[in-house]
C-alpha cells in the first residue's frame, strides 16, 4: 500500500484548479493558426489580429520564431503560450503544422491534458487528424473538436458527427451548432445556454425561442467563443464511442427531431460520463500521473515534473538551450533543487523562464498544469523526471520507430568540430535519431526520422545554427524493428536488401526496405521477434 502523497496548500489548489493545459491539433490549413490566434486575442495576449496568421507576408510572428517557418510558411517547433482568459490560467502548447508528423508534436501531447482537433468542415477528417488523434487516443488525451470554416460551403453538420463517429470511433455531443454554412451561414447556436450570441450582420440577436439575451463576458468578448467546440470524449473508451451510433446517417438537418436525436446523445454520454467510461473533458484542470505503482496528484506537496522537450538557439542572440518541463505536481520555485531522477543527482533550477515566441520572462514561481523553460541546464534530456521526492519517476516518453532514413554526411572536413557539436544538440533535441552501423563514422551518420522534413530541417539548422554544411543522402529503409533474438548479428537471416543498426543504447534494430520485406522476414522466422519499439 502506497502512503497517500502530503497535499499541497489551499493556494496551490486554487491555482492548479484554474490552470488548463492543452494543444491544438489539426491537419495543415484547417485552421490551426487562425484559432491560436483567437485564444491569444480573446486573452488579451496579442492585441492585433494576424500577429499570428500574419505568414503571406513573411512578417515575424508569435509562434514561428524559426527562420526556416518563416521561409515556409510551416510551423516547425512547438513554443508554449501562457496567457489569462477570464479567471482561467491558460497554457497552450503549439504542435508543429506541417503535413509530416513528427515525434515533437508527440511529446507536447505527454504534456497536456486534453487536445483541440480543428478540423475543416468542408473537407472532414483528414489524414493528418487522423494520425494526432490516434496518438491523443494512445494516450487517453481527452479531445474537442472544433468544426472550423462554417462560413464557407461545407458538410452537412450531422454528417460531420457521423464522420467523426465512424472514422475516428468517437460519440460526440456538439456543444453548439451553426446556423447555416457557406454565403448562408449565420453564426452559431449555443446548446448550452440557449443562445445565438455569435450571429453575423442583421441576423444578430436573441433566436425565437432562445429565452436569453446575447451575452458578453467581463472583456466585453462575446462569450460564444470558449464553447465554439464540440467535445468528443476520446480514446479510454471505444465502447462508448460505438453506442452513440449513427444519427447522421438518418437525418442531416437540425430539425425538430434532430434536437431529440442530439438530446438522446447527450443522454448516452452523460450516462457514460457517469460510468466512468469517457475521459474528463477541457473543462478539467491538471490530470494525475503515474509513477510505477503510485498515482501522483497535482496538489500534492512536493514539486514533480518532467522534460518534454529540448531547444536550442530559440533566441540567435543568446544561442542558448532550453529544456521544457511540464509541471505535473506541486509548487516550482526559481532556484529550487530538484532530484534529476535518471541519474539521482541533484541540480538547481536557476534560470527559468516563460517563453512567448521569442520573448522571455523571468519566473519566480508556477504551479501543476504550467509549462516552465529551464535555460542553460545541459544536465537534462527528454524525458528526464525532476522530482522532490525521490520516490517518482515518470515513465520514458516513448519514442517512433522512424520511417524515413539518410546518410548526414560532413561536407567540409574543415568544420567537423561544428558538425559534430550540432549533430549532438540535435539529437538531444530528438529531431532524428542516430543509428550505428558497422561502417558509420562521425563525419557521415545514419539518421532517421517519422517524416522526411526533419532531415531538411537538420540540415537547415546545422548549417545557420552552427556553420556547418551539411549532405542528406536518402537510406533505402523504410520500417524499423527492434529485435529479440539469440542469435548473434552475424547469423540472424536478415534479407540482402536489410541492414542490422544499433540504437543509441546499443540495442539491435533491423531495417527493412518495405512493409512486405518485414512480412517476409516474420514469416520464415518467427524465432526472431521484432517489436515496433524497445524492449
Ligand atoms: P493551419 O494553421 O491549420 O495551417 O491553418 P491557418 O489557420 O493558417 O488557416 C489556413 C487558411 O484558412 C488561412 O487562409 C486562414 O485565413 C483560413 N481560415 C481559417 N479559418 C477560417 C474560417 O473559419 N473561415 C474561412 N473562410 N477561412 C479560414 P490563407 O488564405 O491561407 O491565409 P491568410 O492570408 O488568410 O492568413
């Protein structure tokens, strides 16, 4: 029996209660950018629309800091931004928006605790959605989504459920619901309080019925905009998700039976709310966590929290580097010493700070549910636990078994030492991983990555980041596999066309040049077990 953890004070629980740590997801320009910004504005953050969104005309912007998302016009590193809004403490983490996925997006998702999928109501689920909810779904991420460009002609709105029940196995229950779409779309009504306070031009005002004025919240925002999602209770539980089955299928227009039909689904979910079978939603503050066989609570006493992300150079002025941690228990204090649970040696928390784009602030002090920036503490890599306690580590943020493989090869022997000093840094950084083979050397590596922009992007880096040029020379492979066998590396059959790599803790990994050479591999030898990520 685990002793129940001392809980922290009654300041330390408000302030855990009033925080909401999340990301937004989406395929690329389903709208990603556009809501960050509205969050941003509403929260007084930013004060002019398109200081975010502004990307056409290359202006800088708040949340794509880096030169190569500038040139693209591709959010590239996730940044986190804290604002207020209301009595709320807002975190919000940036997921990287381009049509790779990549295992960056994967840990910011270990960071929060629900996620935002906006989704283009003209095109549905998309592919990208579909990967980012599946990874949210693995991790029990509770997710809203959000029906984005409403105003152009889009889907059916009960066939947009339906999509999303069927697609991605989910029951949703739209929070509101718009009034018309395309050149006819009137704004949106909200289930919840029986109004329509978002409406466009004359429409504007109380609908027949309504029983509510249009209200404003304390900014004088509309207060539309906090509800303007649907929540779909994602990924505990499929069950769930198939029993509120099908009402698109059999009506696609909000009519008066449409509203039973959607009152009916409100019921299921509140019942399975009630069972415990769906997750909590947004509406929920900062989640608990494992630690083996202990659950570790947000207010307990002892600070907890863990890396989720590295970054180096944010600021080319400083070329410093900053490891993000994500506070899952208890009080940060600037100065604290913490255990680095990994090593079990101590190590001061001096220089912390909450980084907006490319701004700073120093923090003093943040709570369960922030995200602090650590600067200049080489000690620390991804996934490392920093603990109060000894007694919690969390457990390794699991890496993807990558897709994509290339030589990265040192084209001027002149400038190794900053070759080899950037390849470091971005590895630590897990931009790619690196992978041994018998005939690597340190001027040409083989790396490899989800998502094929990475290598462009390692490239990119090392070159402006560290003056060093750089060659990408594709890799046949395309599936990696941990491997358990007894077998010596010599006489494991692995087919001509595959290569046998070690990863940066030695263990053993084929490369395979297509799903169907896996196949053919298994088959013959099922002595040979290959796992899709370490043992
Ligand atoms: P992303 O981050 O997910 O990639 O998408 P982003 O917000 O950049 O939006 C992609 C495009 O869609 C942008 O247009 C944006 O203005 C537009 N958009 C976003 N939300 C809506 C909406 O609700 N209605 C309509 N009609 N358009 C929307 P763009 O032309 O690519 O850029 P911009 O010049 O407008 O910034």
């Amino acid at each position: 029996m685990i002793p129940a953890q001392p809980r922290g004070s009654a300041t330390l629980r408000r302030e855990i209660a009033r925080r909401r740590t999340f990301a937004i997801v989406s395929h690329p320009d389903a709208g990603k950018t556009t809501l960050t910004e509205k969050f941003l504005l509403y929260g007084g953050a930013v004060q002019l629309a398109g200081s975010v969104t502004a990307r056409r005309d290359q202006r800088s912007t708040t949340s794509d800091w880096m030169e190569l998302e500038k040139k693209r016009g591709i959010s590239i590193s996730s940044t986190v931004l804290q604002f207020d809004y209301r009595d709320f403490r807002i975190n919000l983490l940036d997921t990287p928006g381009h049509s790779d996925f990549s295992e960056d997006t994967y840990r910011v998702l270990t960071a929060v605790d629900a996620a935002v999928m906006v989704i283009d109501a003209a095109k549905g689920i998309e592919n990208q959605t579909r990967k980012l909810f599946e990874v949210c779904r693995q991790r029990g991420v509770p997710i809203f989504t959000f029906m984005n460009k409403l105003d152009r002609p889009s889907r059916e709105p009960l066939a947009l459920l339906d999509q999303l029940e069927d697609v991605l196995g989910i029951a949703a229950y739209p929070m509101n619901w718009p009034l018309g779409t395309g050149q006819d779309f009137k704004g949106v009504w909200d289930r919840c309080d029986r109004v329509a306070p978002h409406l466009r031009g004359d429409a504007e005002g109380e609908l027949p019925g309504a029983g509510h004025q249009r209200r404003a919240d304390r900014s004088g925002h509309p207060r539309s905009d906090e509800r303007a999602v649907v929540p779909c209770p994602a990924g505990r539980d499929r069950a769930a998700g198939r029993r509120g089955h099908g009402i698109g299928r059999r009506r696609h227009r909000l009519g008066p039976d449409d509203a039973g039909v959607l009152r009916q689904r409100a019921q299921q979910l509140r019942r399975a709310a009630a069972a415990r079978r769906l997750p909590r939603a947004l509406a929920a503050a900062g989640l608990s966590r494992r630690s083996g066989s202990i659950t570790v609570q947000p207010d307990q006493e002892a600070f907890t929290g863990f890396v989720f992300k590295i970054q180096a150079n944010m600021d080319p002025r400083h070329r410093d580097r900053i490891a993000f941690v994500r506070v899952v228990s208890g009080t940060f204090n600037r100065d604290m010493s913490v255990t680095v649970a990994r090593t079990g040696a101590k190590t001061r928390l001096s220089n912390a700070a909450k980084v907006f784009g490319r701004d700073r602030e120093t923090v003093d002090e943040a709570y369960a549910g922030d995200v602090v920036g650590i600067v200049g503490n080489s000690r620390l890599i991804i996934g490392d636990t920093l603990t109060e306690d000894p007694a919690i580590a969390y457990d390794e943020i699991p890496r993807f078994p990558p897709e994509c493989f290339s030589y990265l090869e040192n084209t001027d022997t002149a400038k190794f030492k900053q070759f080899r000093n950037g390849v470091d840094q971005l590895l630590e950084e897990g931009v790619v991983q690196r992978f041994e083979q018998p005939d690597s050397s340190r001027q040409r590596q083989l790396i490899g990555a989800v998502g094929p922009l990475q290598f462009e992007i390692v490239q990119y880096r090392l070159e402006s980041e560290y003056g060093a040029a750089a060659r990408i020379v594709p890799a046949p492979w395309t599936v990696a596999r941990w491997v358990e066998s007894e077998l010596a590396d010599r006489d494991l059959p692995l087919p001509g066309d595959a290569s046998l790599v070690r990863d940066a803790l030695g263990r053993r990994i084929a490369l395979f040049v297509n799903e169907w050479s896996l196949r053919y591999f298994s088959d013959r030898h099922p002595g040979v077990k290959l796992h899709v990520s370490p043992q």
